[in-house]
C-alpha cells in the first residue's frame, strides 16, 4: 500500500469558498428578485482572501445574459435588428456563451464525431487530426484528397504529401484562433510534425488510456505529457473528445484557464487574486445564480444550454465565456486597463450560413451528470505517524525555484478538489511506486521523441498494413 506522510486535507476548495447555494432557494430568489436591481458585493472572501470587485463582475453576468439571447434570437430567426441593443454586441464579434454552440464546434460535432466509424480510437484520430489544424477547409481538403480519414489506415507520407502541397500553393493549413505549437519530431514542416505528433498519441494507446480516467483533470494532465500539448490545446482536445459517448467527464469539476480568463478575473477581482484564479471562476460557478438575481436577469434569460437541463454555466463554459468577457470589458470597462486594448480586429458581420444548436446526445441522460460522492477516510497511524495513502499523479509542473518537478496528487477516497502539489523527493520517500509509473510513462513518450528526431525528415513509414491498438489487424 502506498502511503506518504502529509497534513489532512483541510483546506478543501468547496469549504474556502463557502457553501454553494441550494438550488431551491435560487429559484424563489430569482422570481423575488426577477425585477429588481440590488447592488454587487463590495467585498468577497475567496480562498480566504479578501476581494473588492469591480463593475467586470456585473458585467460578466449582464455579458452572457444577453450574448446568450443574441444566439437564441437569431436561432430563432429573428431578424439583425432585434437581436440586441448592446452597441458593443452589435459591433463587434464574441463567440457563444456556451462552448459547444460555437460554429467550429457545431461543425466538428456534426460532421467529424457523428460522420464515419463511431469506434473510440477512430474517433480520437479524426478529432486529434482537426484540432492539429482547427480548420474546416485543411479537412475538407484532406477528405477529398484521402478519402476516409481514419486512423486503421493511415499513412503519414500520403498525409503529408497533401497538407504540403496546399501549403505550397500558399493556402493556409490552420486557423488563426489558436495553433497547437509544432512539436520537434524531426520534421522541417509544422504540418508534417503535427501529423507524427498525432501517430505518436495513437501508437501510445492515448485514447484507451483517457477512457480509463474518471476526471477532466486527469486525463489533461495526461495529455500535458506530449510534446507540444500545452494547458489550452490539452483542454480544447478534450472537450472534443466529451463530445463523444465514449467519455462523460464532469465539466462543472474543474478546468483550465487559459490567458483571456486569467485576465478578466484580474480586472475583477484586483491583482490580489493572482495565484487563486481557479478559486475565483469556481466561486463565480457556485454563486452565479445569485449575480442574476442582483441584475434582476428574469429566470428565462439566466442562460441555459437545453430544455430539461439545469439553467446557468459550467465552469468549462464559464472559462470560455470569461475569454470573451475580457474583450468586451475593453470597450465597457476602458478604464480598468489590462494588456490590451482593441476590442477586436474586425468588426461584425454575421455569416449568411444558419447557424445550428446540436448538442451531443449522452449530454442529455440526467444519470450521466452525477457527481462522485467520496468517502474521505480519515488518516491512520504508521510507525506512529498519520499518513495518507496516495492514490496516483494527476500532472507535474516544474518548480521553478528549486529545480525539484512537482507532481499534483489524488488521494484515496478524495476527489479533485482535494489535490494537493508534492515534491519529487517526498513521492520518493512515500509513493515511490506511483512515481515509478509516471516516470516510466513520460521515458516511454521521450525515447519515442528522440526515435522521430534520429530519423527526422527521412521518416517515411507507410502503416496503412501495420496493426495498430484499437484496430485489427487488416
């Protein structure tokens, strides 16, 4: 049994930020309150900090209320003119409230996760392949191009061969928004690296491996491992993936910000927040019902993904709708000065094409959105000392000060909120089997690293006929 020593766990990211209220009481206050304006709090305590807001933290709130009702307006085939009377809604463009709305997403579900063979790793290949160039057209291109675009029979030259020949013909092979770093696989090309890069996550059996894990939280920090996966792609990649049936995880658990949220929990909550933005984000999840009822927001404009599903935010959505607070908190808030700016570089023109509302279908089986209940078994006595038994490694992180990497710790019997960061030296002492597992898996993925490296651009193999995990042989 692994076991290392350690203080309780006391410190509890539901306990610092209070008791989340009780949706009942939500639902009287907000028809109480449905239209009346009651003020903001001038002081907050988040993980045991005293906060002072600013008017970003009414802002936000009035932000997703009424970017929401711009999406369900013209959904509903509203004419331009009704959509908002938001001057700044109506000059510049924000994405949806609601992540999996957004016109890419809408795409990538109905036309990569529904379309072609629905087995899990065929369907990790297609997503991992357009999340590498977030492009409906570089898609597209390779559907006409390859024909069926799945992982039992690629080949990485045929790939390869396409994606440089539109290159060269000066076509654009990604999106702008955001491009996954190329990862040092021994090619000259992004493109060509991304394509090993995505063999190597599929030859590691990645999709089987994140199948097995119960929590967002750790199936990013085990994506985090590969070259070039950083903390946004590791989540965007994943909140693909929980679009298919073959993942369910939690997305009101946990999630990972990324520069534009970061930034707007600044300009709202001060720069003494710095170091405990996730608290924030989880405290403006828990209370957001509350901040609706303070605009007197009626219930049916509090922003909800379906019919039958509870109205509000998860906190994956929230981090995404934060994103695009910040920019219009530019042109609201020119005052509270942050890193940029411009609101935005164009300004908005809706796109003839119907915009779509699909959500995917196991989102809507109420039994697939339960939460874990943990036991949180009390410590006990080795050698006279209370330990706590280690359950395994969620991600690392290096420590910057003294060189020693940080491993992030789920215990058994408790969940995500109760992780705790370690030092190598004390996992060694304490868990050094766990560590053992996780450093075998991180010199399997570098000597596989190192392999692309050494052949570089000569790597031409063609594994159309090789068997691969996850398929049969053919």
């Amino acid at each position: 049994m692994t076991r290392i020593r350690r203080d309780p766990p006391e410190t509890k990211h539901r306990r610092r930020t209070g008791t989340p209220p009780q949706p009942g009481a939500l639902a009287v206050k907000r028809v109480d309150l449905g239209r009346t304006k009651l003020p903001f709090p001038k002081v907050v305590d988040i993980a045991g900090l005293k906060l002072n807001p600013s008017p970003v933290l009414a802002t936000f709130f009035a932000f997703v209320s009424e970017r929401h009702q711009v999406f369900c307006r013209r959904l509903a085939g509203e004419p331009q003119s009704e959509w908002t009377q938001d001057p700044i809604l109506q000059q510049y463009p924000f994405t949806n409230v609601f992540r999996v709305f957004d016109r890419v997403t809408q795409y990538i579900l109905l036309e990569v996760v529904r379309k072609g063979d629905q087995a899990l790793h065929e369907q990790c290949f297609r997503l991992m392949l357009f999340r590498s160039f977030n492009k409906v057209e570089t898609w597209e291109y390779l559907l006409e191009k390859i024909g069926d675009l799945t992982w039992r029979d690629f080949d990485l030259v045929a790939y390869e061969k396409a994606l440089l020949a539109r290159q060269q013909q000066g076509i654009p092979l990604y999106n702008p928004a955001y491009i996954i770093p190329s990862p040092k696989l021994g090619a000259s090309a992004a493109a060509s690296n991304h394509l090993r890069l995505i063999q190597l996550m599929m030859e590691e059996d990645l999709p089987s491996q994140l199948q097995e894990l119960e929590h967002l939280k750790d199936a990013h920090g085990r994506i985090m491992l590969f070259p070039g996966m950083g903390e946004f792609m590791a989540l965007q990649l994943l909140l693909d993936l929980n679009m298919t049936s073959h993942f369910n995880y939690s997305e009101d658990e946990w999630v990972a910000l990324g520069p534009g949220s970061l930034e707007c929990l600044r300009k709202m909550f001060g720069p003494d927040v710095r170091g405990h933005e996730l608290d924030a984000l989880r405290w403006l999840h828990q209370t957001q019902h509350e901040h609706f009822a303070r605009l007197g927001t009626p219930p049916d404009r509090v922003p909800q993904l379906v019919r039958g599903r509870a109205a509000g935010l998860s906190m994956v959505d929230m981090e995404h709708a934060l994103c695009e607070c910040e920019k219009y908190s530019r042109a609201a808030h020119p005052t509270i000065q942050g890193r940029r700016q411009r609101v935005g570089k164009r300004q908005f023109a809706p796109r003839p094409a119907p915009i779509t509302a699909e959500v995917p279908a196991h989102w809507l089986d109420a039994r697939s959105r339960r939460r874990t209940v943990y036991a949180e078994p009390p410590p006990v006595e080795l050698d006279g000392l209370v330990v706590y038994e280690v359950s395994h490694i969620v991600a690392e992180r290096k420590n910057s000060q003294a060189g020693d990497p940080a491993y992030l710790i789920r215990w058994v019997g408790w969940g995500p909120d109760d992780d705790t960061w370690e030092r190598e030296s004390t996992l060694a002492d304490g868990a050094p089997d766990v560590l053992a597992e996780w450093t075998s898996a991180k010199a399997r993925i570098r000597a596989r690293v190192q392999e692309f490296q050494e052949m570089g651009a000569r790597y031409r193999p063609s594994l159309g006929t090789q068997a691969r995990k996850g398929t049969e042989t053919v």
